[in-house]
C-alpha cells in the first residue's frame, strides 16, 4: 500500500508512482482462470499461430487492470478511482517460465501516469491524469486516462 | 455493409445477468494482477477500513451465477448479439479487445450480487487491409442488491469476417 497523498500535495505534472510488472505465460494462465477469459490465444502458441497472431498475447484486460492497480495503489485507501479508461494500441507478449515459479530473462512493463488537472466540484477533490503502460523497448502499447478523487486537508 | 441482423441489433439491451461476488474470487482476482493490496484480501483489515469490508478491485463484478462465462472480453455480451454475429460470418474466435472506460459509484463489496444490463450502442463495419471488421461498443450498467449503480463500463471491441486472419494491431 503507499503513502497518503492529499489533493493539496499534487500537482499538474507530478508524476504518479510508477507500478513494474513482469508478465509470464504462468501469469496469464491464472488470469484467464481468476477472470473467466479463456481465449487460447492467450496460453496456446500453436492456436496463436494458426490465427495469425504468431505467439502468445498478454490480455487487454490484464494490462488495464495494471493500470488500475497504479492508480489504487497511488491515491491510497482514502481516495477513490472514479473514472478509467484505456486503449489497447499494440500488443505484448509474454515471458516464459525458467522454473515452476521463475520467469525466464526478458522484458518488464512499467505502467506510468501523470497529473493533466486538479479542481474541485462541491465539496470532492479531483485530479485528472493520463495513464500508460510501456514494454521492455520504452514504448507506450496501452494508454488512457484516469480521475480520482483525493482526501483534502481543508476538507 | 453492416448485416442486417445485426443493424437490428443496434440500441438493444439483454437480459439482466446476476453476477455473485465472492471473498475468494475476489482474492484469486487480485492475485492475478499480482495486487497484495489487503483490502482484497485480508477479511480482518478490511473490517478496519474505511470499507469496513473486502472490496473488489475497481474492474472486478465477480462471476455470472447462472452460466459459466464464454466471452473473450470479460464482457457481458447479449445472447442475441453473440449468435447474430456467429450467423453473420464474424465468429467468436476473430474477436479483439479495443478498449475499455469504467465509471465508478460505489466499492463492490464481497458478498454483493450485482445485476448487468448490456446495451448495444453501436456496430459499425469498416474494411481493413481488404477485410471486413465490425466495431462493436456495448455499455453495461451494474446494479448492486440494493439497488444502487456501483459502475458502468463501456467496452469497444473488433469482430473480423470468417476465413481472415486478424489484423495484429487494429486501432479503434
């Protein structure tokens, strides 16, 4: 869990902190069976292959879910994630497996965001910011947009 | 062309879909994400919270009671739509996730029962690289036992034509 942010301590580009995740086919598997999407084209490269697709994909859906868990971590049990959005622009593909538990040498997604607005409407404390997730190259495959409401001091 | 049983479809909403939220779907849920954030899972510190009990991860409605879910989206698809696009030619296995928006209300709690209304709000059929793909937004409302909207999600997802192969990276 992180630390406490008021809506007072941010500001228009302050940056959220970031979130590291490293996808593993073991990791995908258990996200189709904890999310009900039992697409095999996320845990079959043969099917993947077959489709065009040429290897196995990391769900849209788990991505998004990263980034949400950015901003939940980010804005801390106080606050509270009132709007998301993403877009899935390209996709990713999984580490394999080294050992039963170990993922293989490979890429790491860092999911990133940052503040485009603060106001206030009534007596709720708003920050607008955009979101993105960037592959082991840097570059951005998924990105949206966010708004959470944050405790205040003067509240 | 858009088919024409699919045009019909357009402005549509199916049947409710009552989704159970479990303490330990919730949990496998946040494990999944690799998300060790006690409010998923620790029944103890959640009671301390200002949750006062386990919430979902926003995202996480829980799991249809009635059917086991078939779609590849995490989307609660109509019924209707699901066969339309199978008679139209766009099968379930050349389907891909575009985007998604939530609006959060209110935490889902475990032990919630949550009521889904999908509509069809629009199908639009465009050509890509030669191939015929339809863009698909459903929006669904979740409802929980009191009757209180907890969220509404909109989800913008492809279907290609059969005997294509998927175009990798179609942006919507």
């Amino acid at each position: 869990m992180s630390e406490k942010h008021y809506w007072e301590e941010v500001e228009i580009g302050t940056e959220i902190k970031p979130l590291v995740k490293v996808a593993t086919t073991q990791m995908l598997v258990k996200w189709a069976g904890a999310s009900g999407d039992f697409n095999p084209l996320h845990f079959d490269s043969i099917y993947a292959e077959s489709i065009g697709v040429g290897k196995i994909i990391i769900h849209g859906a788990l991505k998004r879910q990263w980034l949400i868990q950015l901003l939940t971590d980010w804005v801390g049990e106080q606050g509270i994630l009132r709007k998301f959005s993403c877009q899935y622009g390209a996709m990713d593909y999984p580490r394999h497996m080294k050992t039963i538990t170990k993922p293989d040498e490979g890429e790491t997604w860092i999911c990133k965001g940052q503040v485009t607005k603060k106001y206030v409407e009534g007596d709720q404390h708003f920050i607008d910011c955009k979101i993105w997730l960037e592959n082991g190259k840097g570059e951005t495959t998924t990105h949206g947009r966010a708004t959470v409401i944050l405790p205040a001091k003067s509240a | 062309m858009l088919p024409e049983e699919l045009k019909k479809l357009i402005g549509m909403t199916g049947d409710v879909t009552v989704y159970e939220v479990e303490k330990g779907a919730i949990s496998r849920f946040a494990d999944a994400v690799d998300d060790a954030n006690p409010v998923f899972h620790d029944t103890e510190y959640a009671r301390n919270s200002r949750f006062g009990s386990i919430v979902a991860p926003p995202g996480f409605f829980g799991w249809p009671q009635q059917q086991t879910r078939n779609s590849p989206l995490n989307v609660d698809i109509p019924t209707e739509l699901m066969s339309a696009f199978e008679h139209a030619g766009y099968p379930l296995s050349f389907a891909l996730d575009g985007a998604v928006k939530f609006e959060f209300f209110e935490p889902v709690h475990a032990g919630d029962i949550l009521n889904a209304r999908t509509t069809v709000r629009s199908l639009r059929e465009r050509t890509s690289n030669g191939r015929s793909i339809i863009v698909c937004i459903l929006e669904t409302t979740y409802h929980n036992q009191s009757g209180t909207l907890v969220a509404t999600q909109q989800s913008t997802f492809v279907r290609g034509s059969s005997g294509i192969q998927q175009e990798g990276s179609d942006n919507v």
